[in-house]
C-alpha cells in the first residue's frame, strides 16, 4: 500500500500523542486536526486495511472503525449473497 500521503498529513505538525488519547475530550481534538486534514481519508483507509486498532486515524477512533469494518463486512456479505 502505497504510504506518500503520510508526508503531507497535518499531524506531522503536531505532537504524535495527541492522536492517542485516553479520553473522549482527546478524540475531539484529535478530530480537529483531522477534519482539515487534505489525506484524512486516506489514513482511514490505511487504518481500516491494517487493522490499526490504537489512537485516532482519518478522524475515526478506535471505536468507529470496528464499526466501520463491521459494517463492510456486512455489506460485503450481503452482496455476494445476491
């Protein structure tokens, strides 16, 4: 997986463990910095494909993307079943 768009992810510009919060007040403002982030989709996408499971990537939290990934499987299922 092709991995150029880190370089350009506005979390370069911070400190790295403000996107591994222990509270929800620090998903928040990881979020911040994600949402005008130009490559946030991308991150979720290499989170999602990695099975990242700690800190925030592309906006999501651990959380939201097990659900995110269970929701694909779901639909992926419900697909091939057609």
């Amino acid at each position: 997986m092709d991995t150029t768009w880190m370089s350009q992810g506005k979390c370069r510009e911070v400190d790295p463990e403000l996107f591994f919060p222990s509270d929800g007040v620090g998903v928040i403002r990881a979020r911040k910095i994600c949402a005008k982030c130009t490559v946030s989709g991308q991150c979720l996408e290499y989170a999602l494909a990695n099975q990242i499971e700690h800190g925030v990537w592309g906006g999501c939290s651990e959380r939201e993307r097990r659900r995110l990934l269970r929701s694909r499987r779901g639909a992926s299922l419900s697909v091939s079943s057609v």
